[in-house]
C-alpha cells in the first residue's frame, strides 16, 4: 500500500516549497486588488461573526498576548534607541530643519499655549529661578490657578487690577509656600518690607508707624506735599 494523500501532499510541499512560495508571492502581486476585494466583502458579510471570535480568542489568551505585547513593545524600543544612537547627528539635522522650516507656526502655537496655561508657565519658571538663586520653591500650579480666579484679576496687596503679563507670583522665600498674586510694585514693597523685619526684628505694627514717620519727616524736609496728608 503506497502512502497516503496527506503524506504525500506534505513530501510534495516540502520538494516544492521554495517554488510554491515564489508562486504564491507572484499570484498575491498580480491579483492584489481581486484579494483585497474578496476579503473585504468576506469581512462585511461576516462581520458579526468575526467580532465575536476575535473577542472570545482575547478572553482566552489574555495572558499570552499581554506578555507578547510587552515582547513586541521591548523590541521595539530597543530598535528605536539603536536607530537613534546610530543616526543621532541625521536627526538632530533633520528637526533643526524642520523648526526652520515651521518657525513661524511653532512660535505661534507655543505663545497661544503659553496665553492659555500661563499660570503653569510662571510655576515652571519659579522653580528653574529658585534653583538658580538658591531659595525654596514648593508652589503647586492648581494653588495658583484657583488664586488666582479667587482674585479676580486683582493684586492681594492693594486690588490694583492685573493682567496675566504683569501678575507676580509671591511666596515665601524659606519655606517655599505660595502667597498670593501681586502687581510689581507691591511684590517689590513686600520684599523690602520683609528684609526690614527681618534685618531690625520688629514687628509689623512697630515697621508701619516708623514708616508713617519716615515719610512724613522727608516730606516735610523738603516741603513737599505728603500723599499721607493729602488721603486723610
């Protein structure tokens, strides 16, 4: 008794492998619009069908292609840092080129971005500047957001109105906590109010009288009109 069908279709494919293929390839090529067709109206017609078996094969290998994702995912980072480290002057180039080319379009989108969550910009800027000078800096950007609603757009200090240009961000130098927003002028006013306490250690009912009567001593020693008597 001579072999079976099946074996004999399994010695014949593997006699014939390379040039089955070959001829697959070939057919696939010159027929690939037929095969797209066929597959597409194969899928419509079976759409429901095919839903529910790929789901249930997930469910059922869940495990396994969890694993094989993060395999995937690992080689394929791993192929991307090599790409990178062996074309790093090639990229660099090319994005160089790129912002050049979209210079005016990036530094648009950047100054509406920045318009929009400015607040965190000024955060991010606080931190870079007080590693820079050495003080501490732990404001948290949804604290100043809801200050500076709760504001109103007005400086803490004398309710001047300020814009989004010309709001200080005033913490504490020490302890790093955020304050409130103030205009330039009391920001400035408030550090040297500081600076006196701290350098003669009165307090702050002792600094506002020596005030009171620092500036009326300098007006009435040139003969200047006092914007003390002239409010009162």
């Amino acid at each position: 008794m001579g072999p079976s069908r099946t074996e004999y279709s399994k010695k014949y494919y593997l006699e014939h492998k390379d040039e089955m293929s070959e001829k697959a390839r070939l057919y696939r090529l010159e027929n690939k619009d037929k095969i797209k067709e066929n597959k597409d109206r194969y899928y419509l017609a079976h759409r429901d069908e095919q839903k529910e078996k790929s789901l249930l094969y997930r469910l059922a290998h869940k495990e396994e292609l969890r694993l094989h994702e993060l395999a995937r995912k690992d080689k394929h980072n791993e192929q991307t840092r090599l790409y990178r480290l062996a074309h790093k002057d090639a990229i660099k180039e090319k994005r160089r080129c790129q912002r050049l080319v979209n210079r005016e379009q990036l530094l648009a989108k950047e100054a509406s971005y920045r318009e929009k969550y400015w607040v965190r910009y000024r955060v991010f800027s606080g931190k870079s500047i007080s590693k820079i000078n050495g003080y501490a800096f732990a404001v948290d950007a949804d604290e100043a957001e809801k200050a500076w609603i709760g504001q109103n757009g007005r400086c803490a200090f004398c309710t001047t109105t300020i814009s989004s240009k010309t709001a200080v961000l005033d913490h504490n130098h020490e302890t790093g906590e955020f304050r409130a927003w103030l205009c330039n002028s009391c920001n400035t006013l408030e550090g040297q109010i500081g600076a006196w306490i701290k350098r003669t250690g009165a307090n702050e009912d002792k600094f506002t009288d020596f005030m009171i009567t620092l500036a009326s001593n300098y007006f009435n020693s040139s003969n200047k009109t006092s914007p003390i008597a002239e409010s009162a």
